[in-house]
C-alpha cells in the first residue's frame, strides 16, 4: 500500500534552517521528513491509484492563486498533543482554503484534530526538548510566496520524498481604485 501526504514545502534557506533546528533538538523525524505546512496527513492508498490523486491535485492547484506565507514565533500543541511549532502570522485562510479543497474527492477524510496550519519543530520528545525548541524559535521569522504545493510518497525506508509539485495560479491581483475621469 502507498502512504501518501500532501504539504507545502517551506522554502531555502528557511526550510533547512528549522530541519537543522528540530534535528538539534532530538527530534529523529529532522532526517525524514521535509520541512513544511502539512495539507492531508500521512493517507494510505488502499481504493485510489496515485493517477487518480494526481489528477485531483493537479484540478485544485490550478483554481486556487499563490498567496504569501509569513512565518513568526513558536506556539504549542501541549498539553493536547506533545508538538512545538512555528506559527502562521499570515497566510492561514489560503492553507486553510487549500487543505478543504485537497482533502475532497478521493483524498476526502476526517482528521482527528481540526485544522491549525503550522511547521511542526519538536514533536513527541521530553518537555525539556519541547520548552528548549519553543525558546529557541521565539523569535524566528520569515516571509515568502507560496506558489505550489507538493505530493509526498512515504517510501520503503521511512524518508518522505516528494513525487511532484502543483502549480497554484498566479494571485489575484489587487482591485484599484483611480480617481481619474
């Protein structure tokens, strides 16, 4: 059986800077999982085929625009869930747009937790790694544009590995108003 996800990638330098982080934190999953914004968690494939998938991602991507990302400081899932991450200061209602419209169809499903869009930097470690994890990013920060979203194969050997990437149109553009008669 094929377990799939799909995420927006977070970008270089950002996306390797937090990998390095959440690996200098003890957290194991650094070296198999690429730094992100999780769409559709880990799914197995037992009744799609990967085509099927494919061509519903690629019927999302192509009606929804690009957005801006902005990344900023740590919050946490404690003490529902033993997870630190890097909180969304903008772009929120996109991801939340772009996860409904992915997890419809052959991808539709019921998470076991509403949705909160994040970049996870600790996960399931001792409270000592989670409180040094959400000390050390307070203060972290980045920007950029989010123009895809990606389709990740979980492959024999546990790395996650991207199998494509799904252009998202280009934004809409800002209505302006002229005083010009």
């Amino acid at each position: 059986m094929t377990t799939i996800g799909v995420a927006i990638a977070i970008p270089e330098p950002y996306g390797a800077q937090l990998r390095r982080h959440r690996a200098s934190f003890g957290d194991l999953q650094a070296e198999t999982i690429p730094t992100h914004v999780t769409l559709v968690p880990p799914t197995d494939l037992a009744r799609v085929s990967l085509d099927v998938v494919d061509e519903h991602l690629g019927d999302v991507a192509e009606k929804l625009p690009a957005f801006s990302m902005h990344l900023r400081g740590t919050a946490t899932f404690r003490p529902t869930s033993p997870v630190v991450f890097v909180a969304m200061a903008e772009g929120i209602s996109s991801c939340e747009l772009i996860a409904g419209s992915v997890r419809s169809g052959p991808l539709q499903q019921e998470l076991d937790f509403p949705y909160h869009p994040h970049v996870t930097i600790a996960h399931d470690l001792p409270d000592s790694a989670l409180d040094l994890a959400f000390e050390t990013l307070a203060d972290f920060e980045c920007r950029f544009d989010v123009n895809e979203f990606q389709l990740y194969v979980h492959d024999d050997d546990g790395v996650w590995r991207q199998r494509r990437a799904y252009a998202l149109s280009p934004p809409v553009a800002a209505a302006s108003s002229s005083g010009s008669r």
